[in-house]
C-alpha cells in the first residue's frame, strides 16, 4: 500500500473522468474497483470523489460536453501560473486557464503539441490520490502520441521531465524516478481519435479482474497481456466508451 501525503512538481497525482451517466460509472467502477463515493454537491458540480479504503483515489463528475467520455490526467505542480506560461511557449494550447477550485486547489487544462489533453494541479486542500500503486488505485499513465520526439520535447519543457526507457517507449522521469510512459500511438487507435492519456488502475489478478470489467459491461481492447520483467496489463472500455487500463 503507498499512501500519499505530497506529491513532487511534476509528478501525476490525480485522475478524474466526465461521465454521461456518473451514478452509473460510479456503479462500474465501484464493482470493479472497489470504490465508494461522495458527492461534493451541487457548489461543486455534483463532483463526486471515489474512496477505497477510506482514502481518495479518483473523481467522477457530470460530462461537461457531448461526446464519449475520458480519464483526465493531473500533474502535479508548485505554481500553476507558471507551469501554463510554459505550455504556451512551448506550443500547447491553454483550453483552461488558471482557476481556482474553492479551497482544492488551482489547475489548467492544457492541449499539448500533438493533441492530447493533460491537466495541471497545484495542490491547497485537495493533495490528490491519497492512494496510489496498490488494487483499486491508480497506478500509472501513459501518452499515445502521434509523434514521440515532439511530446518529449513539450512535456519536457513544461513539466521538467527527463527521459529513459528504450527506443519506441520513453519513460518519464522525476529526480530519477520513472512516473510515466510515452509511446507511439498503436495502429488499433482510430484516425479520429486524438493523441491521448490512458490512465492505469491497480488489479488484485489481471484475468480475473478483466473477466469481471467484461461481465460488468466492459469492452475488451486489449486482453490480459505480460510486460517482461514488468507485470501484466489489460485495456478497455468502460460502459460508456471511457478508456482504462487494468496492472499488476
């Protein structure tokens, strides 16, 4: 179990999703998961966060736009305003600016230099995941991208990363510290869909576990597959066409 109580500048530290349907994402999620939740009310947008174990793993909210919905990935940063200046010289797209978020926190959405979405989060009340890398919780993030260098150039200007891993997957990392993947986008994404962030959550066993994300409803994209020296992974659907991935 990692228990969370700071995360560094840089670092992922949160994930949410906008659902048509949230009490029923909320439903899957918390069969498959394990999670509860609470709504923050209607101030907040009827934001609701997910809890396993009494600690705050993830947030599912009302979709803000039509379309198939999306997990969000947030980084974590010391000063927002900043982090979104360099965005900009970098070539990204601010679609939020900076806004606080009552006593939460401050973020801005950003659209990177080849399409994908990644949100800041400059932590006040609201730390993030206060779980992470165990069952349940999340565990890892990783951009498919259209074009490897590109992306490792914008999210290495804005974020600080520095890169390892091997030709055709770039590892991010943190003072050393692997924190993300970078991958050529696969064949099997459609055209239409843009670069983006797959979002990874811990599992108990990866069959089991797709077997129940299939019996609850899930489409299967990717079945149960090893990562030498790794783990073992699996990619799907959610009910309502979100994208996740199942590790261990």
């Amino acid at each position: 179990m990692a228990e969370m109580t700071r995360y560094e500048h840089g670092v992922p530290s949160w994930v949410d999703m906008g659902a048509p349907d949230p009490q029923a994402a909320l439903a899957f999620y918390g069969e498959l998961l394990g999670w509860t939740g609470q709504d923050m009310g209607e101030e907040a947008g009827h934001y609701t966060i997910a809890s396993r174990n009494g600690k705050m793993v993830a947030a599912i909210s009302p979709a803000q736009q039509p379309g198939p919905p999306w997990w969000s990935t947030y980084i974590n940063v010391d000063d927002v305003d900043q982090v979104t200046k360099k965005a900009e010289a970098a070539g990204g797209e601010v679609i939020v600016a900076p806004m606080d978020v009552m006593t939460a926190g401050r973020m801005a959405i950003y659209r990177d230099t080849t399409g994908a979405f990644i949100s800041a989060w400059q932590p006040r009340d609201h730390l993030g995941a206060q779980l992470v890398d165990e069952p349940g919780a999340f565990t890892w993030c990783e951009l498919a991208t259209s074009d490897l260098e590109k992306s490792k150039r914008f999210y290495g200007d804005v974020f600080g990363w520095g890169w390892g891993g091997a030709p055709g997957y770039a590892e991010a990392q943190v003072s050393g510290r692997t924190i993300a993947g970078v991958m050529p986008r696969p064949e099997m994404i459609p055209a239409e869909v843009p670069d983006n962030w797959l979002v990874y959550f811990g599992a108990s066993d990866v069959d089991t576990d797709a077997a129940k994300a299939q019996s609850l409803g899930a489409s299967q994209l990717v079945e149960p597959t090893d990562i030498p020296n790794m783990g073992r992974f699996a990619v799907f659907l959610d009910p309502q066409g979100a994208a996740f991935a199942l590790y261990k």
